[in-house]
C-alpha cells in the first residue's frame, strides 16, 4: 500500500458517521499577533479527545477477519492508547494497550473506562514499545503502530481534507510532529491538492528528534528528557522521516518553556483545554517564531486536550 490521496478517501468514508466533523474556527487573537488570518483545527473536540482516532479506526477497521480474530495491541503515551480502545471497542476487537509509567492520569483514567487491557510498562514511550512488541510475539496479537502505518496516517489525513473543504484557499498550515503520522497524512494530501500550500511542522525544544532528523536528513536518536508536550516525544523511523521529507517545507521549534504560557492563553482567549503537544503551533505564533504575510491565511492543527490541569495548577 501507498500513502496517497486516494488512501486519504478511503478513510473518510470509513470514519464517515464514526469520527468528529470537528469545527475550524478563525482566531481573533493569534491574526493579531501576527497579521495573517489565523484558523484552528479542534480535534481535542475528537473522540477520545485527540486526533489519533482517524487512524486507529481506520487502520483496525482494515483488518482481515483472522486478524481481528487475534486481537491487538499497541503502546503509546496515552492518545494513540485511547484511540486504539475505543476503536477496538466499536469493532469489537480485543485490544491490548501499554502506556509508560508516567503518563498523564487524566488518559489513564479514561483508559480505564474504555475496555482494553490496559498494561502501565516501562519509564518511557520507547520502553513501553519494548514491552509492547514482546507482548505481539508472545501472544499474536497484531500491533497496531502509531505512526510508522499507512492506514493510520491516511486517518489522519483526513483532517486535512476537512482543513481544505472548509478553508479552499488556505496558505499555510501548521501541525505538531511527534513520529510524524500527522504531518504525512496532512501533507499528502494538501501537495495532492494544492502543492503551493505551506506545510510547517512545529515541535517543542524538549522533544525535537523530527526536527534533527529533518535538518540532517538522516535519523537522529535524541534523548528522552521530560516535556509537557509528552505527545510528541520519543524516537522516529526512517519511513515517517521519508515521509515527512516529501511533505514538509520547514520544522520550527517552540520553546519548551513557553508552551505552558500559550496552553492558558489558548483556555483564556479560545475557551478550549488543549494539552501541550497540541500548543506548540500557537507557541510560535504567539513568540513571533513564523513569518507570516499581512492576510495569509493558515491553519493550525489542534491536536488534543488530554492534560492533567495540576500540571498548570489549575487542578483539585
């Protein structure tokens, strides 16, 4: 399989009556700061409140019988887990999920309510995946990835093509990267549709091993330092970064330290909770770090609201 526009229908018309249509709306506040005409992509308003169900849907619902029949199993920091849980759930496939020691509660506890087998494994993401793989030998279960699939990034792709029927004569359109799922899918299609389109990749100086791979155009192995943007940490693969080669014009950092200031920000001016892999866009626009042209008119993917409030002593 190819990742291609093509793809990219097939899975809206999977998750067609299944996923969130969720809202673009114009940010008054973030076109001030910079002059252009800022839009958000609200997918913390997803199921599982994060974008990652696009993918995980469509990839299980791809699955043959037999597959199926063996059930599934996945690692994550808490988002892909989520998705792979409630979409196991909807198709009513067993579904194993490994989240690392560390993840937010707010996601382990909805974990909880979802119904898969929920396994808290190793200091880290990549740790977890350790345990995650071993448990797919040992027990047959299909691993379900969260980035390094075709069908899990067609998923995602699909908020572009909602991004481009809503908003047809977009600019510029931003997105995290973590493993870099998202911007492949998002990529594919907007250069399928509309090649001039810019597409950014934001990440936080704390997790920033896309960024250094992209630079370098080789795959960098970064160390796991701690990140409020915990969403976009970890390793990457030679087939995400192929990808994201393709697709990407620029990947900017925002600094780890002001990603706090831009997440209450956002809870202020756009009455939304997103969590901090989803601020790193505003990030940079609020820190002036993108230059954009006066009425230029970009998109920034908001990628999920999972966040435990103490973190910004807001919580009980």
């Amino acid at each position: 399989m190819v990742l291609d526009a093509v793809e990219i229908l097939k899975a809206k018309a999977r998750l067609r009556g299944v996923a969130v249509r969720t809202p673009l709306t114009h940010s008054k506040g973030l076109s001030e700061v910079c002059g252009g005409e800022v839009y958000l992509k609200w997918e913390n308003q997803q199921r599982t409140g994060a974008y990652k169900f696009r993918g995980a849907y469509n990839k299980i619902c791809s699955l043959s019988g037999e597959e199926k029949a063996r059930g599934v199993v996945t690692a994550s920091s808490g988002n892909h887990a989520l998705a792979v849980s409630l979409a196991s759930g909807l198709l009513g496939v067993k579904a194993t999920v490994v989240v690392p020691e560390g993840a937010p509660k707010i996601k382990i506890e909805k974990l909880r309510g979802l119904g898969a087998n929920l396994v808290i494994k190793g200091a880290n993401f990549d740790e977890s995946l350790v345990h995650c793989m071993e448990l797919a030998e040992r027990t047959g279960a299909v691993y379900v990835p969260g980035t390094e699939d075709h069908k899990i990034m067609s998923g995602q792709g699909t908020i572009a093509l909602e991004i481009m029927e809503d908003l047809p004569d977009v600019d510029t359109v931003i997105a995290p990267i973590g493993g870099g799922g998202l911007i492949s899918g998002v990529g594919t299609w907007t250069k399928t549709v509309n090649p001039r389109i810019r597409l950014l990749g934001a990440q936080s100086t704390a997790a920033r091993a896309m960024y250094e791979s992209f630079k370098t155009g080789s795959v960098r192995e970064i160390p796991v330092v701690p990140t409020i943007a915990d969403g976009l940490a970890g390793q990457i693969s030679d087939m995400a970064l192929q990808h994201v080669s393709r697709v990407v014009d620029d990947i900017v950092l925002a600094e780890e330290g002001a990603l706090r200031d831009a997440i209450i920000w956002i809870l202020a001016n756009e009455r939304q909770v997103v969590e901090g892999s989803s601020a790193v866009g505003p990030t940079l626009i609020l820190n002036n770090r993108i230059d954009i042209r006066s009425g230029e008119k970009v998109v920034i993917v908001i990628t999920g609201g999972n966040i435990d409030l103490n973190i910004l002593g807001l919580g009980p």
